[in-house]
C-alpha cells in the first residue's frame, strides 16, 4: 500500500507525512517541476507524468490518493468522482465543493451564519465580492460596491456568484476528522494572503486575490471553541445531506467581523495549502498528540490507523 498525490499545492506536506509513518509514496509530477521536488530530495517518490490527469489513465490499485486543491482545479470533481482512484476522504465533498449553489446549501444547513448570496444581478443592494466557480486560489475574483460596477467588470454571469462584501479579519480554520478515534481534532488556523488585495499602497481600485500564502493565526480560546462547534455541525450537515460520514482533514473559511460574528463564506473538503504554515506541527495538534503532528502526517495515521483494523475501505470512495 503506497501513498500518492500531484506534485503541486499541499504535496511537499502530504508527501513528507507519509514517509514519517512508514509509508512507500509516489508524487505525479510533470516534467517541469521535477526539478523543485527532486531539490527537496523526493527523486525516491516522483512518477513522471506527462499531464496530472493522466493519472486518470494509470493502474492505481495499490495506492491511496490524497486530493487537494489541485485536484479540483485542473481534473474536475466530475472526473474524479467517476473515476477509480482510491480517494482518501470523500469524492462527494469534492463534487459539493466545485459547486457554488450546493456549497452555500450545505453551509447553512450546518447553521452557519452565511453572506448574503444574490441569484440576480439585479437583486444586488450592497457591496459584493463576485466569485468564480472551482478552486482556483482566488483568480477571477473580484469586488464592486453595487449592480452599475459589477456590469462594468464582468465579462460574463456564467460561472459566477454575486456574495455580500463583509468587512473583517480573515480566518481559515483546518480540521481532522477521525473515524479511527471517532472525535473532531481543531488542527490550526491562517490568514491567506492575496497579493495585492492585502497590500496596505495601492494606486489602483482592482485588488487581486490570488492566494500567494499563508499566514500562522493562533485563536483566543474562546473563539476557537465556537470554531469546533461549527465543525461538529459541518460534519452533522454532511451526514444528512449525504449519508456518508465526512473522513479527514476539510477547512471552514470565515470572516470575523467588528462585532465578532463569525461569517462563513466557503469550505474545503480536503487539505488546504494553509497547513504547509504548520510544519511540523500547529500548537492544537501537538497538544493533542503530544508530538510533532503536521497534516500530512495525520492523514498518514489515519490510514495506518484504519488499515490495522479493518476500517480502510469506510475512507476510501
């Protein structure tokens, strides 16, 4: 049993956590990037590829995949899903998390205080911030202070949702959920940093939020106890609306606001690029493990886990 990914996103966390527990890995990479992987001397786990959806085509029986961000972006939750790669987590939440209109159903089902969404153009009456679909790091987005300045931007409603503009500080809180210990592990929090959207001199009114990193956020405690509650009704809301339990690591991306509500305005159903921040280890999970606990060292444990008892194939859809 091997432990694979794409050689892009989260990879260097994935791949690393699974050689910590023991685990044989294999990294899809595209000719060009095998030189950055080989630097951080991965040659032992790189395959090369001439496209990352080839793996789609290969015989990958005997290794588990951990999907990121990548995944949705340059394969498609479709292809995924009707695939036969042996996903680590849910394929269902990767499909939920593509789409818009099911995303923003699920949130509110797990009662999460959620912008307002606007169907039409015309229904805008406050500042938005105008989304396009899929995991593309924030490219394409893009705000405007009414319906007049929306029109003036956008080339097209295809593909597009219009979101109320909430004025905060932005917080992107991971969790692990674990089927082999049966409770909700609080992993970390971050701050994404968008180019120039975040840049305090500008000489243009069109910042840019393209994700360029992350920063490490740790939580007043009594925030961080109103994170795991919204945790817990994720997973319930996922449960419901599924029937399938929600396995692994996932990202509930928030705004807190002047007066301390918390919006939540997307999720993630799978590892986020904001855990690479912490490498070896966030201060939540090595109180919880008593050790150096990184992402993609979870991940590894929890297939270890589940293997030794038979539990493996209950992750693996």
């Amino acid at each position: 049993m091997k432990i694979g990914t794409l050689a892009s996103h989260s990879a260097l966390n994935i791949i690393s956590g699974a050689k910590a527990e023991g685990f044989e890995t294999e990294l899809y990479c595209t000719p060009e990037r095998i030189p950055f992987y080989k630097s951080f001397g991965m040659e032992d786990s790189i395959v090369e590829v001439p496209s990352f959806d080839a793996i789609l085509e290969m015989d990958l029986s005997d290794v588990i995949i951990i999907p990121h961000g990548s995944f949705v972006a340059y394969i498609g939750s479709e292809r995924i899903l009707n695939s036969n790669l042996r996903i680590f987590g849910s394929k269902e939440l990767l499909r939920w998390e593509e789409d818009r209109k099911l995303k923003s159903l699920l949130m509110k089902e797990a009662g999460l205080r959620v912008p307002k969404e606007f169907e039409k153009l015309d229904d805008v009456n406050t500042p938005v911030i105008v989304k396009s679909d899929g995991a593309a790091g924030g490219e394409g987005y893009f705000i405007a202070a009414d319906k007049e300045e929306i029109e003036a931007k956008l080339d097209s409603v295809k593909g597009y949702t219009f979101q109320e503009y909430i004025v905060g500080t932005k917080v992107f809180t991971t969790y692990f959920n674990s089927l082999a210990k049966d409770r909700l592990e609080v992993f970390g929090a971050d701050i994404r940093y968008e180019t120039d959207a975040d840049a305090n001199l500008r000489f243009d009114d069109k910042p840019s939020f393209v994700v360029v990193g992350n920063l490490p956020l740790v939580l007043r405690e009594s925030t961080l106890a109103q994170y795991y509650d919204m945790g817990v009704g994720f997973i319930d809301a996922f449960k419901r609306k599924t029937g399938q339990n929600l396995a692994g690591p996932f990202c509930i991306e928030t705004i807190i606001d002047k007066n301390q509500d918390i919006y939540t305005f997307e999720f993630s159903g799978r590892i986020v690029a904001g855990t690479n921040v912490w490498m070896p280890s966030s201060p939540y999970s090595f109180v919880t493990f008593g050790e150096d606990m990184w992402m993609g060292k979870r991940i590894a444990r929890e297939i270890r886990d589940l293997h030794e008892t038979g539990r493996l194939d209950d992750v693996l859809r």
